[in-house]
C-alpha cells in the first residue's frame, strides 16, 4: 500500500515535474478564458485550477490525469453567475462536490457504462462548438486588428511545432501576440479589460449565501448538472488515461476525488472545476505518469500568477481566442465525420440528438440525458424485434417464438398468433426466447386464455430456459382456476 | 545475412502486406527471428476511446499478423511500444541492432502523411540499418 503510494508519486520524479510545468503553462489561457465564459474574474478560474489540480493529486483516482476549471462547466454556470451572483457559485461549487462525493460513496460511476460511445462523442463534439462559439463575441466584427492576431495566434500555434516542440506552442502564441500588442500599441481588449488579476493566493471564506430552501432550489439543478458533466468527462479522460498508459484507475475513488476537490474549491473562491481531456493528453505525452504532474501542475501555475499577474492582464482577447479555437478545434472528434456515414443509422442520429440538444440549451448535462434516454429506446427497439413462426398439422399447431420477450416487444408477441379456427393441441416453444419481465408473462397468459377460448385446444408451453421458467412460475396466471384474458 | 530483422506493424492492409515479406526474407536464413513491433500512438488514444471499432481493428490485425508467423513456424516477438510511431520505431531500431528493418510504404491516415510526411520515409532516413520498405 505504501509502496504503491510512493510509486504514483515519485515513480517517475523527472518526467513529472517537466510535464507538470508544461501543463501549468498551457492551463494559465484556459483557466482564464473558462473563467470569462462563466462571467467571471479570471482568478476564479486560476483559483479553481490550482486547488482542484493540487487537491486531486491527492485523491483522484487516476495518477498522472490532469482537473482543473474547465470550458464544459463554465458553460453551465453562465445563468446563474448572470442572475444571482458569484456567491451563489461557490455555494454551488460545493454542493457539485458533495453530490459527487455520494455518487463516489454510492459506486454511482459504474453507470457511467450506459454512456453510449455516440453520446460521449456527441459530448466532445458540443463541447468543442460551444467552446468555439463562446469566443465568437471577442474577435468577430471588432477590428481588422483584432481578426490579424487571432490569424497570426493560430498561425504560431499550428506553425510551431513543426520547427521545434520544445516549449508549447499556445503559450509562445500568447507571449509573442502580447509583445506585440504593447509595443504596437494597438487598441485591443485584454484580460484585464474583463477582469482584475489579483497576486495573492486563495483564501478560505464560507459562501455568502443565506442557508434556506429558496438558496437550495437556486443552486441544486446547476449543482446537478454540474456533477454529470464533470463525471462524464473525468471518467471519458480517466478511460482515456488508462489506454495510454496501459495502467487502470479506480473510477469510483476519481468520482470523490472530484468531490472532495469541488468542495475545497469552493471554499477558497473558485468555480466547480473537471478533468481535461486536452490538458491530460499534454500531460501523458509529455512524459507525466504519477501524482507528482498534477501536483507540479497546480502549484507551478499558481507561481506564475503570483510572479507574473501583472502581465497576464495585458494579454490581447484576441490571442486568448485564438488559443480557445484550437483547444476546440482539439477537442472536436473529426473522426466521427468520417464514420458519420459508415457507423449505424441510430448512432448518428444519437450523436446528433447529444450535439442538437447541448448547442440549444448551453447545457451539456442535458444532452447527454437526451442522448442516453435516445439511446436506450433504439436499443429497445433494436432488440424487441420478436419473431413467431408456426407450423399447423391436423391436430396441432406449433408456435417458434424467436426473440426477446419483454414490455417492447409483447405488442408484436400477441399479434402474431391466429386466434380463430378449431385446433386440438397448440404448442408454443420458447427454446429460443427469453422472457424478461411481468410484461412479457402478463402477454404469455392472454395469449393462452385466448387461445383456449377461441379453439379450445389445450394449449402448452415448452423450452422455457430457467430463468424464463421461474418467471412464468412465479407470475403466470394462465394455469389458474376461473383465469381470464386480461383486457390490457 | 538478416538474423535479426525487425518489423514495423500498424494495423493496416501494408503492413500486412509487409508481414507477409518479412516471413519471406526470415525464411531464407536459418535461425532469423523477426521482432514485430507496433506503436500506440497516444494522440490517436482519444479517438480510439471514442470510437471502439478503430482499436477492435487493429488488434485484429495484429492477430492476423501473428497468426501469419505461426502458419509458416517463422520466430517471432511482439513488442507493444506507446508514444510518437516514427521516434519510438526508429529509437527501438537503433537501440537493439538489428540486421533489417521492414515497414509498409504506407499508413493508416493518408490526410497526415499529406501533411507530416510518411512514418515510413522518416524511418528509412534514422534508422542506421538497412531498411526495406514494402509497396
């Protein structure tokens, strides 16, 4: 136990800590421009991404995965930071955390199974329109100057890393456009135009909202959604993690981790925060393995802020939004343009029904409810297809059932058997069905009732697995005395 | 001759194809042993997580590429590797000394190798043996 403990923080001491600072260096333009999307000072977001990094060094669940303030949360929090404040935040950033330190507690994450691969692509491909569009406001139809550097930021970003990949590209881009945006002297809007940058760490402070049920019903539905789409994100990058490094992680232990790291976020000032997909690949491609990245991570941005505060809020909107165009041009799965039409019909249409759903409502939790519900009735649908075959001699009928039996599927179950004529012996063979529910078993008896009063033959069954068999056991009602069809 | 040869797989039909010269050549010497090495790449793990099929196809693959080995009773040994393919191929290659490497001509993604240039190309360029790239 000790032993494995010092493996995940100091195993691979060298790698970590240079990745760490890549990552700290690349997360400092995030965390501000996640923190303006919310409408908020970008030293919530700084806050955010040193505590939850830090925190979740400790007791994420899966080493070497980089959480910090993310652009799928901020996304949620716009309404309630616009109408009642950034008190109700934190308040909300701590409850986010409890309710997913129970979902952790109560092994909710094993659910997280009945993602659908489409939905988790539809999340990424939403998340990466929203992150896109959110920039939209801060270079379109402002100034020729303003379209020039989001042009020359993209163009350093993606020119960079074929000269040399040493030092991250973004950040480059971010220096080089503030340099010259200074010595310039153009007129463009900065960091600092939306918010102070305060040099000072974070400090405890209990949320300044009166403890009632009207504070309750403000921030539990955003708390809700909050802890859905930072679960399904931490989880989609724990996953990630895992197939890259060919290590596992306990999902359960990730889901407290994030919170345990919500709910200390919120009590130093920041805003509910996740893990990154994009961030967590810098961090295992450039070398990180153990707990000691996510640590260095956090506490070397938290340096930089103290040190360079004063620079930060002379960064050029523009160039932020050139960065924020590519984490979404990163975060987009390309791939699933091309599959679009070679991956079945219903994957699509679920993939789309994710991205339609999150780009009306700005909420990511409710596409992937819509998605996973969507989902779930095409599966439905897929296997209820039920088929019943029958072969009639001169004494007897027999009926193939073929297929699911279970509340989808006992409509086209009673449809398929001819309740008129005279017959003497009816078999109905179940060997390669399985019955399910109630459903299928209230179906089962009124198609025997039926059959017995409409040709008063005796009627069996026969094949039944055992499951199937205890079923009918159980809840039939078809062999009773004084039974009747049933009329639903 | 070619004792130790090495062979660059990604999952693709050329690398296939480049198995199947690689069990040629190894047959011609007596006691040649072919390390068959293929690289996760971690920028593609995301799609991969994302998209099932793509991973299920190439560990398929890589079962046929085995099997392939086993049918004609050639020696050989699977390396999984993760990181960049080209650096971690040509890095491989040159830290084990081997007699030969063999790669298919081409990849999997032709949009990259538009813009990046060919895994293989760069290989054949870094690798100090000789190199034997499959068409």
């Amino acid at each position: 136990m000790l032993n494995k403990l010092k493996m995940e923080w100091f195993g691979n001491v060298k790698g970590d800590i240079l990745s760490g600072i890549v990552v700290a260096l690349a997360l400092i333009p995030e965390a501000i421009a996640f923190s303006i999307i919310a409408g908020v000072d970008p030293m919530v977001g700084l806050y955010a991404s040193f505590c939850i990094a830090v925190v979740m060094a400790f007791v994420g669940g899966r080493p070497a995965m980089i959480s910090a303030a993310t652009g799928a949360m901020a996304l949620l929090m716009v309404t309630l930071v616009k109408d009642h404040g950034i008190q109700y935040l934190f308040a909300t950033t701590i409850l986010t955390g409890v309710i997913q330190l129970i979902f952790g507690i109560f092994k909710i994450a094993r659910f997280m199974k009945f993602i659908p691969r489409s939905v988790m692509v539809g999340f990424v491909n939403a998340l990466a329109i929203l992150i896109f569009m959110a920039q939209v406001p801060h270079f379109v139809g402002i100034s020729t100057m303003t379209y020039v550097f989001v042009a020359l930021t993209l163009v350093i970003i993606y020119g960079l890393p074929r000269i040399t990949k040493a030092v991250p590209s973004a950040l480059v881009a971010i220096i080089v456009m503030t340099i010259a945006a200074i010595v310039g002297g153009f007129n463009l809007g900065t960091v600092g135009d939306l918010g102070e940058i305060t040099r000072s760490l974070p400090m405890f402070s209990i949320p300044n909202v009166p403890l009632n049920m009207e504070t309750l019903s403000i921030i539990f539905p955003t708390a809700l959604g909050l802890s859905i789409v930072g679960l399904t994100e931490s989880l989609l990058t724990a996953t990630i993690v895992d197939d890259m490094t060919d290590t596992p992680s306990n999902k359960n232990k990730e889901s407290r981790g994030q919170g345990i790291a919500n709910i200390v976020v919120g009590f130093f000032g920041g805003m509910a925060g996740c893990a990154m997909i994009g961030q967590t690949v810098i961090n295992v491609k450039s070398g990180g393995r153990g707990r000691l990245s996510t640590f260095v991570a956090g506490v070397f941005l938290m340096f930089l802020i103290l040190v360079l505060g004063n620079w930060v809020v002379k960064i050029p909107m523009a160039a932020l939004a050139g960065v924020m165009i590519m984490v979404s041009i990163g975060t987009f799965d390309w791939s699933s343009l091309r599959t679009l039409t070679k991956v079945p019909l219903t994957d699509t249409v679920v993939m789309l029904v994710t991205v339609i759903t999150v780009v009306a409502t700005h909420d990511l939790s409710k596409g992937v409810i819509a998605g996973v519900i969507l989902s779930a009735i095409f599966f439905a649908a897929k296997i209820s297809k039920l088929e019943v075959s029958s072969k009639e001699s001169e004494h007897r009928t027999v009926y193939n059932v073929k297929g699911q039996l279970f509340f989808a599927s006992v409509q086209d179950f009673v449809n398929s058997f001819a309740f008129k004529g005279k017959q003497d012996f009816i078999l109905i063979d179940f060997s390669e069905a399985h019955i399910w529910d109630d459903s299928a078993v209230a179906a089962i008896d009124k198609v025997v009732l039926k059959l017995k009063e409409q040709t008063s033959a005796e009627v069996k069954l026969t094949g039944l697995n055992d499951v199937s068999d205890k079923l009918v056991q159980k809840l039939a009602t078809y062999n009773k005395p004084n039974a009747k069809p049933s009329n639903h | 001759m070619y004792r130790k040869i090495l062979l660059a797989v990604d999952g693709s039909e050329h690398s296939k194809r480049a198995a199947k010269h690689a069990i040629n050549v190894a047959s011609l010497v007596p006691g040649a042993k072919v390390e068959i090495i293929s690289v996760i790449d971690l920028s593609k793990v995301k799609t991969e997580v994302l998209h099932g099929e793509l991973k299920q196809k190439r560990q398929q693959a890589l079962e046929e590429i085995k099997s392939m080995f086993e049918k004609e009773n050639v020696s050989y040994e699977l390396k999984i590797e993760r990181g960049n393919p080209g650096p971690t191929i040509v890095s491989f290659a040159n830290k084990h000394d081997f007699d030969l490497v063999i790669i298919g001509s081409r990849g999997l993604n032709s949009l990259q190798e538009m813009v990046l240039g060919s895994v293989s190309h760069k290989i054949a360029k870094r690798v100090h043996c000789p190199v034997m790239i499959i068409k």
